[in-house]
C-alpha cells in the first residue's frame, strides 16, 4: 500500500542519485547497517528527490523477499532491503524507481554457461580478456534468459506495484552465434554466417524484448506516472524508433568514465527536441562506476549538473551503496552542497522550455560517439554561443532559423529535397565537405555561392580570409585533411580563399618541418557566403576537433553571422563559457556556465574550481523593455540598456554558474 507521504507520479524527478548496489556473493553482511529512518533522512537532507534502488544487480543477486534462490545470499533472511529502502523513502517524499540488470547477470551465466552469447570464433562474451582475469559475462537475449528475467521482473512488478519506474540496464545489441540466435536468424529469413546480418538480428532481438517488458511495466505504473521503465545501454541516436517503448529519457554519462565532457552537449541537443522528460546521470567517483572509494572535487560535480541544468535536463548524480546498507555522510555533503544550488535555481527555471535557432543536422547511424565533424561542430558553436540542437536529417526543421549540415552528414534525395524546401521557406543553410555534394555528385543545394564543386587533390592548403573578425588578413593559415575545389558565384562573399603552397610536400622536395610556406591566393574558394547560404569546402568542423585553430570557430562564426546577423544571444566572456536560453511564461533565463576541465592525468579532464566571470557583457534578443534583469540565484540587481532588440547587461561572478533572468510581460 502506497505511504501517505508517497511522491507524486506525475511530477518527474528533478534531483536523483543512482544508487548502484552490485554485491558479489561472497560479501556477507548485506543491509547489516540499514536504518530505514537514517537512510531516508540522509537523501532529504542532500536535497534528493528520487533514488534509483536495486532488486537485482550484475551478479544477478536479488535483494527483496523472495523464494527465488538467486535472493543474495549475504542477506539476513528476514530482511527485505528493496521493501524497506522504498518504504523508507516514500515516508519522506522521495521517489524508489527499481533497477533490475539485464545482459549482466553472474548467477545465471554460472547456472546457465550455455545462455552466454558467443561470436563465429565460439568464444564466449565476457568484459575480461583471460578466463581468469575478473569480468563480467554477456547473456544471450535470444536464448531462455529473456524468460528467466521476465520472470524475475514479473516477481518485483507484482510484489511492489505501483512503481515508480523500472530501470533496466545493460540493454545494447547483442550478436551472437548461439543454437538460439541462429534458429532465430533463420526464422527471420537472415544468415548467420553474415556479420551485417547478425547485428540486424541482435537489434530486432532487443526491440522485441523492450516491447514485452515494456508491456509488463506498464501495467504496474500508476496511468499519470511520469516515469516509466528505461533500458539502459541503447544509443540515444535510435531514440525516434525506440520512444514507443518509453515515457522518459535517461542519459548515462560520467565524463570522468570515459564519456568526457564533449558527451553530454551533444547527446543532451540530440535527446532535447524528442519532448520528453529526460534526466542525466554524472557521478560522484573520481573516475567511473565502482569507484567508491574515491570522490570528486565539489567544483567538478557543480559543474556537471550545472551542465545538466542549462540543457534542460534533470540531474542525476551515481553512488554505490555499502553492501551494510548504510550510505556514507562524506558522499551525501558532496551531493547535497551541489543539489542545494540547483534547488535554488529551479523556480527560476519552472514551466521553462529550451530556446533554439540553429538545427546541427546528424546522421543517428554515427551513434552517441558521432566522431570528429560532429563533436567539433558541437563545440565550436558552442563556443560561438549559438543556440542549437541536433537533429536527425528527418526532423521538422521549419522551427529553425539556420541549418548547419557538417562533414559527415550525407546529403541523400530525402534530404536535399528537404533543405531545398525550407531554404525557399526563407531559412538559412551552412553546408560543409562532403555535404555540399548531392547523392548523384552535383551540387546538393540550388543557390550555392559557389561552383564547379569537384574533389581536390590530395595536399595541405592555407585558408587566406577577409572579412573576418579575429583573423589577420595577411596570415594564411593551415587547412588540415581533404577538400573541394569551388570558384565563387557573381555576388557571393568570399569570407576565404585558397592558398597552394609553393609545391607539394615529398621525400624529394620539400621544406621546413611540417608543411611548404604558402604562396599567393588564388581563385578557389574555401568560404562564401550568398543568398541565405555559407559553402565551406574545407572540413572546418572536423578539423577544428582534431587541431584546435581558432581561425577555424572564426571562420564558422563569420559565417553564420551573415545567415544570422542578430543572434539570440551574444555574449563575451572566455571562449570556454557555456551559454544557454531558456523561456518561461514571465522571463527569458541566460545561464552562464564556466568551468574550465584541465587534462591533469593521461586520461581524466579535471575540475577543480569555477573559473570567474568579470564584467562579461550579455545581450539577449527582446522586443520590449524587461521589468527587470538579475542574478539569479543570488537575486543580485543587474544595470541594463534596451536598444529596441536586445537587452544588454554585464555580469560578475565567481560561482562557475549563474542565471541571467530577464523578466518582462
């Protein structure tokens, strides 16, 4: 029966922890140390309001009442843990979603070896590289497991209904080789001996099992819930086909853990324009998951869900529970001094939704890892304080000002035929590389500013520019990777043209270290902009990831400035301030994040303090004079102008983020 104090369903979490509880079986004292009063009053206190708590973890141990015998074996025999910990935690208010692993499962591997997915070579699908070496084994959805967990699942929707949410982890595609995915490939009409085929299958596989589970959860959810069940692992790229199966949206991304900080602005631009609720997981290891014995600095987590915040996101910080039970008070400051400032930043922020002008078009096959061209287009406009998200080339583009399509981003009929109606619906277009190139190899575009698009010759180049700020006129600058060659139309900006250098670079002729010097410009554009189109032959965003020039962020801004001459947002301010606007029904919100990671160990960008804003001018796009302009959440009075367009206002702060809120009717 649900606790009087039980959360409402219908409100989605905004500050959760993921309370990871993978207890290998030769532990013994498991919830030894668990007070249910203690535990709930440690996440009230940290400002949480749902906690993410485990029926079944990687060992594939159960940690409630039940006559199952996978039921952990450390665990007092009249303790029921997951029923105390909800129990324990709707007293207080706070959300008990139920996480349950899946393709990771210990006790059924050493059960069941033959429910183990293996390759063509029949080796068997572990995260260790030696029999020997601790790792964990990779189950086979096509095999009788599917209806083992099922089962384990149906156990904990009957015996805890209704739930808050079920999240099930460890949820990719899988191929295999096993009797069961074989047959299952031959009923479908596939080849097993075909690789392409067997990750088709591995895919097929996976969207059937999250529709029947998904099925199973649904039935124990309250109707109004919020939340519903998650499947952990899948990329949020294949989001558009997989929505069905989900009422929300979780984003796993420890940048600490191998995701990075570049992770979460792409993916969270990605997730954004899908519509539904959707939170972010960082946590508070040093590293990744299973550090516990480690904690980040506070600067570093503050940042994190800062980050979170300013993309329209919830915050979700991950922890492991000691096997005792007992959730340790070094862990829950940390937490509660972060969720504390975003607590406060919250009214400031309700019924709020995400403002953009600019689609960054991707293709969801590149995945939540898209590569050089795409991350490098992330930051860059990033950095040049676009408001943007990214879309997948069949999204709705009509609500966007500009479209930018970078390198690797193919420009197919469905596509081309798309950017030509919205650029004669008045958009704007920036095409860069290969995008300028149509699937049949003409121009993908009509209108372009330039002509006679054909691929150049292998060799370095030097970008000459004009007419862009931060550039120096007469420094030709290095052009790395391969290009287009293109002559300008009559009438186009030229924002920078080619540059050869005196000869190609070989073992038999060449000069200096690196590259020959570079001799006069030439003919042969590189930017040009004309009639609400930018044409950039030469891969700028891919470049600008892997070598950092910024004539490159330079170039690409020029540009879009000609597309877009009044921006939604302008703001000064170290390149590495992160920008965001957000509207509510009485006020336009800036957030201002600045942090500046720092590559201190041979893998791990590091935070350790708020970079400080001194006088940093901030002008946002409004018709009418605001009421009022502060600070938040520090309620600080800001001095403004009003121009007839933009608001200005100049800002000081050392707290790494703040919020800009501009109130008016």
């Amino acid at each position: 029966m649900p606790h009087r104090n039980a959360p409402d369903p219908r409100r989605f979490p905004r500050r959760t922890v993921h309370l990871d509880f993978h207890t290998g079986p030769d532990i013994p004292d498991v919830g030894r140390d668990f007070d249910p009063a203690a535990f709930a009053r440690t996440f009230r206190d940290a400002h949480v309001d749902s906690v993410t708590v485990f029926a079944k973890c990687h060992h594939g141990h159960l940690y409630h009442g039940t006559d199952r015998p996978e039921r952990h074996p450390g665990l007092a025999p009249d303790l029921d843990l997951l029923a105390e910990q909800i129990d324990a935690l709707h007293s207080v208010g706070i959300r008990a979603p139920i996480y349950l692993s899946l393709q990771v499962d210990e006790y059924a591997a050493r059960e069941h070896p033959e429910w183990i997915a293996h390759g063509e070579d029949l080796k068997l699908t572990r995260w260790a590289t030696s029999a020997f070496d601790p790792g964990w084994n990779i189950l086979d959805m096509s095999s009788p497991y599917a209806d083992y967990f099922a089962d384990q699942l149906d156990e904990v929707l009957r015996r805890f209904a209704p739930v808050d949410g079920i999240f099930v982890d460890m949820c990719w595609d899988q191929p295999s080789a096993s009797r069961w995915a074989v047959d299952g490939m031959r009923r479908e009409g596939l080849d097993p001996a075909d690789a392409d085929h067997r990750a088709r299958y591995a895919t097929l596989v996976a969207r059937r099992y999250m529709a029947r589970y998904t099925a199973m959860v649904e039935q124990a959810l309250p109707e109004d819930s919020a939340m519903g069940v998650w499947f952990n692992g899948r990329p949020k790229t294949g989001l558009p086909e997989e929505r069905r199966f989900l009422r929300h949206v979780e984003v796993e991304g420890l940048p600490t853990g191998g995701w990075g900080y570049a992770f979460l602005p792409y993916v969270a631009r990605f997730v954004r324009p899908l519509g539904l609720p959707a939170l972010s997981h960082t946590g508070r290891f040093h590293e990744s998951w299973g550090d516990n014995a480690a904690l980040k600095p506070r600067a570093a987590l503050l940042y994190e869900c800062g980050q979170i915040l300013s993309h329209g996101l919830t915050s979700g910080v991950g922890d492991v529970l000691h096997p005792r039970g007992a959730p340790s008070p070094a862990v829950y400051e940390l937490i509660g001094s972060v969720y504390e400032h975003i607590a406060k930043c919250e009214p400031f922020l309700d019924g709020g939704r995400t403002v953009t002008e600019v689609a960054l078009v991707t293709d969801p096959r590149l995945g939540d890892n898209p590569g050089a061209s795409i991350i490098g287009a992330v930051r860059a406009l990033q950095q040049l304080r676009v408001q943007f998200d990214v879309v997948p080339p069949g999204a709705d583009l009509s609500g966007y000002r500009a479209v930018v399509v970078p390198e690797t981003t193919e420009v197919d009929d469905a596509l081309a035929e798309r950017l030509y109606a919205y650029r004669r619906a008045g958009g704007a277009v920036l095409l860069v590389g290969p995008a300028l190139l149509g699937s049949g190899g003409g121009p993908s575009l009509p209108g372009l500013p330039v002509e006679g698009l054909a691929p150049a010759p292998p060799g370095e180049v030097f970008l000459a520019c004009r007419g862009v700020p931060g550039v120096r006129e007469d420094f030709p600058v290095i052009s790395h990777g391969s290009r287009l060659t293109a002559r300008p139309r009559p009438g186009a900006e030229v924002l920078a043209r080619v540059a050869e250098p005196y000869f190609p670079r070989a073992w038999d002729r060449f000069c200096g270290h690196s590259y020959t010097p570079p001799a006069d410009p030439t003919d042969e554009v590189a930017v040009a902009v004309g009639d609400g189109v930018a044409a950039v032959t030469v891969p700028l965003c891919e470049s600008f990831h892997e070598h950092g020039i910024e004539t490159y962020r330079h170039l690409l801004g020029a540009a879009l400035d000609r597309l877009l001459p009044d921006p939604l947002l302008r703001a000064g301010g170290p390149v590495h301030l992160e920008t965001s606007v957000v509207r509510t029904g009485t006020s336009t919100v800036v957030h201002l994040l600045s942090f500046a990671p720092v590559r201190e160990t041979p893998r791990l960008d590091l935070v350790h303090d708020p970079f400080p804003l001194v006088d940093v001018p901030v002008s946002v796009r409004l018709a009418a004079p605001p009421r009022s302009v502060r600070l938040q959440p520090a309620g600080q009075e800001l001095a403004w102008q009003h121009d007839g367009r933009y608001v200005h206002t100049r800002v000081t702060t050392l707290d790494g983020h703040a919020m800009v809120v501009v109130e008016h009717d």
